[in-house]
C-alpha cells in the first residue's frame, strides 16, 4: 500500500481519536476555539480566528467544519457571549456506519484506504444548508478530503447512490465521473 496524506505521526492519532477504543474519561478529539462569522463561512470569503489569535483561511475553516463537533455561539457586538448551543457530531454513529457499509473505505477513484482511517464528508456543505444524511455524506481519507476541498473535484451521488468523483477539467477536459473500485465485493 502507497502512502499519500498527512505525516505519519498525524495519520496515526487520527486513526486512534476515530477508533472509538479510547476510555470514557478522555480520548475525545482535541477541541479547537475557532471565531467564524456564518455569512463569511457560507459564502467561502470568511477566515477563522483562533483562540491565541491565529488565523486561519476559508477553505481551512470550512475542511475543519466538515469533520468536527460544532457548538454555535452568539457574541454580541463587543464579542460578549450571548447564548453558547450544544455539541452537535456531523457525522458520527447509525450514520456512520451506513457510510462504511456503503462506501467500504475511501470512495475517492483509485484510494485504497479502509474505512477506519476515513472521515465523513459533505457533499453539499452543511454550512449551504448540506443535511446530515446518507445521500449527503461520503467517506474520504484525510489526503483525498483535502484534495476535495482544495481542488476542483465534485463529489455526487450516481443512480445507484454510489459516490462519483467529476474531476477538474485540467485532470479530464471532458470531466466524466469516476468512481472507486477497489472496495467493490464480488
């Protein structure tokens, strides 16, 4: 097996924070402060502010949203907190295993990485009003997450209700669908 994506130190913390083998006191994913206006984030122009002041691009903003717990918080105009919501995992659980029975692994073209080391992602992005649902999600490993929210790749549901990838038109000018069959059973 070819290894593409993250360094191996970071590939193997999040197989173990996705394994769901950690103890009850602890072992959840690490928790990051991150300052967003809605409109900005929808509309892809917004950048994240970090709690020590940081800050973080659009496209980076929106990948971490895709694959993170998030608590809505209502500042008011001199950042006073006015309501902070509760934790809401975007895709996680009855969900999740339907991606794995589904997808069996990254459903990006040619990816042969099994499911544990996969994320759930949007198709259509929640922050666009994307439901969390089956025909919403599909499971990608952090390399080809990041190829996903970076280039210009699409990600559909074909007739079946298999994920297709239409590439950009630098990769295939004539843009026809792929999928992923490596995972395919007989």
């Amino acid at each position: 097996m070819s290894y593409t994506g993250s360094k191996p130190l970071t590939e193997v913390c999040r197989r173990v924070l996705a394994s769901g083998e950690l103890p009850d006191n602890g072992g959840d994913r690490p928790q990051l402060v991150l300052t967003v206006d809605y409109d900005g984030l929808a509309q892809r122009t917004g950048s994240g502010l970090l709690d020590n002041g940081a800050t973080l691009t659009p496209e980076t903003v929106r990948r971490i949203a895709c694959d993170a717990q998030v608590i809505p918080a209502v500042l008011g105009g001199d950042g006073q907190l006015l309501d902070l919501g509760r934790t809401r995992r975007l895709i996680n659980g009855a969900l999740r295993r339907a991606l794995v029975l589904r997808d069996r692994g990254c459903a990006f073209p040619g990816c042969d990485r099994p499911p544990r080391w996969c994320q759930g992602h949007h198709i259509r992005h929640w922050a666009d009003g994307g439901p969390t649902d089956l025909d919403n999600a599909v499971l990608l490993c952090g390399h080809h997450h990041r190829v996903v929210h970076q280039d210009d790749w699409q990600v559909r549901l074909g007739h079946d209700r298999r994920p297709e990838f239409i590439p950009p038109s630098y990769v295939d000018a004539a843009r026809l669908p792929r999928r992923n069959t490596f995972h395919l059973r007989p």
